[in-house]
C-alpha cells in the first residue's frame, strides 16, 4: 500500500470576504477551528502527515494556534506561497498583491510532498465520510483509466454548498458513464437564486444553476505526476493568461486539472459526498458554522477537546 496520504491544506489566503485570518478563527468554546476538524478527521483516516501551505509572515500565527497542537498527533510541515515564486524571467506587475491562485500553491509544495496526497481548503467543513473515501482512493489507487495518471476528486451538491450571506465560487463537474470527470467549470460568482442557484460571469451574463448540480469544492487526490504537469500549466499562465488582468489573475487548480483531462493526459475519478458543507466564507456565516459543531458534538462526532 505504501506510505500514509499526506494532508495538503492551502491556506495562504487572507480571506478578503471575511476580513481577515479566517482560518486561525475559533468556531466552538474550546477555541478550535475548522481546520482543526478536518485534520482531526484526515488523522481518523488514515493520513500521516499534513503540510500548511501558508505566507511566510503568518507562520508563527499558525504554529501557535494550529500546528503546534496537531504535531503532537501526526508530522507537521509548512510551505510558502511567495510572490517571487514564478518561472525564471517573468516580472510581477506593479501593484500586484494578490497570490497567484491554488495550482500555483500546490506546485510550491513538490519538494516536500513525494506520497499521494489529497489537497483541502483550510476554511471548509467537508464531513467525516469524505475524508475515509479519499484515503481508500489514495491508499489503492485502482481507477486508472487507459494507462493515465490516476487522480481523484469529491464533488459535493450544490445546495450543500451555499451560503445565504453571498456568492461563492464553485467548479461545477461532470462526469462520463464510468464515473470520471469530463469537464469542469469554474464559476466565480454563485448565489442561491429561486429554487436553485444563479451564477454571474464577469461580463455580466447570468445563468441558472439546479441545486443538485454536482461541484468542486476543492477537495482532490493526487499522486506527485502531477506537479511537472502543474508546472507545465503555470509556464503558459505567466506567459499569457496573467494578461487578462495582471493584478488579480489566477491560476485555478479545478481550471488546469479540467485542461488536463480535456487533453486525456489524466483521468480523475469522481468520488461523492452527501455531506453537508459549511464555511465561513463571509463573518455573516460563523453563527451558523458554531451552531454546526456544537450539534455534531452532541451527537457524539467529536469530542469537545479533539487534541487532548
């Protein structure tokens, strides 16, 4: 079977929605957050190591409020998600602030990720069964298909996804006869609408959405082929999908996942979850992500101090 799955969680965001450090946010009394449920849930799994992806000034905040505690529990290791961080000959424009997008933090974590690993959103809630169906994915890897990389990801429906307090962005999937994704779409504008959803592009145009629609919430299994393949992708970005706006374009990791299998360089099995999704997206949306935890707690799903 090989060595554990490792954990990757990106969190390099500064959640600009929320309005600030989200991920380092307590969401019950005992002072945990949500990223503290999802490693405690990976470790239940099966995962043996978690690697933050991060900015380097806000280490010493997730040593103390988060890796600290997990350390004790499984290996702990930190990536850095820097500016500088771009193929050799390419200028970063003036004013640019903004990360460069989730496959470029992905990519920066090829010298310490060297086992299969899933890749999580530190602000996301996705359920105990979710993470069980990853690790079986990456522990045996059985749903290749025509000698391709074998790559897996777990959609959720779109209606366990939604916030009442604003839009979110969603890749919006679909998958063939046999279970593996066939496209994907990157909607970076969706609000509850009616009885569905409605999505916005950024001319302007709206469509609807059924909320049985099946999404990513950027929750995938990898094998290490894929950074070559991920640093192939943020060469042509810098090249030329950074001019469509210089200072906030990104490199979308559901977007070049999607190019790959457009072009059958991988095959990525589609593995669904019933569960209900919760985040804070926006601060509107923490009453309700407490309210969440203290009922899985009384239902027994965790214990109240999960590092203890």
């Amino acid at each position: 079977m090989g060595d554990k799955p490792t954990l990757v969680i990106l969190a390099a965001g500064l959640g600009s929605r929320y309005g600030g450090l989200k991920q380092i946010d307590p969401v019950d009394a005992e002072g945990h957050k949500i990223i503290d449920f999802s490693i405690f849930d990976a470790l239940r799994a099966g995962f043996g190591k978690v690697v933050f992806i991060i900015k380097e000034e806000n280490e010493a905040d997730f040593r103390s409020c988060i890796g600290d505690q997990v350390s004790r529990k499984m290996p702990v290791e930190y990536v850095y998600q820097k500016m500088d961080a771009i193929p050799e000959g390419t200028v970063i424009p003036e004013g640019r602030v903004k990360p460069w997008g989730t496959a470029h933090a992905i990519y920066c974590c090829r010298d310490v990720v060297k086992e299969p690993f899933a890749v999580i959103n530190s602000d996301d809630y996705y359920g105990v069964s979710a993470y069980k169906t990853l690790a079986g994915f990456l522990n045996n890897p059985v749903s290749k298909k025509d000698g391709q990389a074998a790559y897996c990801m777990v959609g959720y429906l779109l209606g366990n996804t939604l916030t009442d307090n604003g839009y979110v962005s969603r890749g919006c999937c679909r998958s063939d006869e046999e279970g593996f994704l066939s496209k994907i779409d990157e909607l970076t504008h969706i609000e509850k609408g009616g009885d569905g959803a409605v999505y916005t592009l950024a001319d302007g145009t709206t469509g609807s959405l059924g909320l049985d629609t099946l999404v990513s919430m950027n929750m995938w299994g990898f094998e290490p082929s894929i950074f070559p393949k991920l640093g192939k992708a943020l060469d042509e970005f810098f090249k030329t999908g950074i001019e469509a706006d210089p200072l906030k374009s990104e490199c979308f990791l559901p977007i070049e996942v999607g190019k790959m299998v457009n072009e059958g360089d991988v095959s990525v099995k589609v593995l669904s979850s019933e569960d209900k999704w919760f985040g804070v997206t926006y601060k509107e949306d923490k009453p309700g992500v407490m309210a969440s935890i203290a009922d899985l707690k009384a239902k027994g799903v965790y214990p109240d101090k999960l590092w203890e």
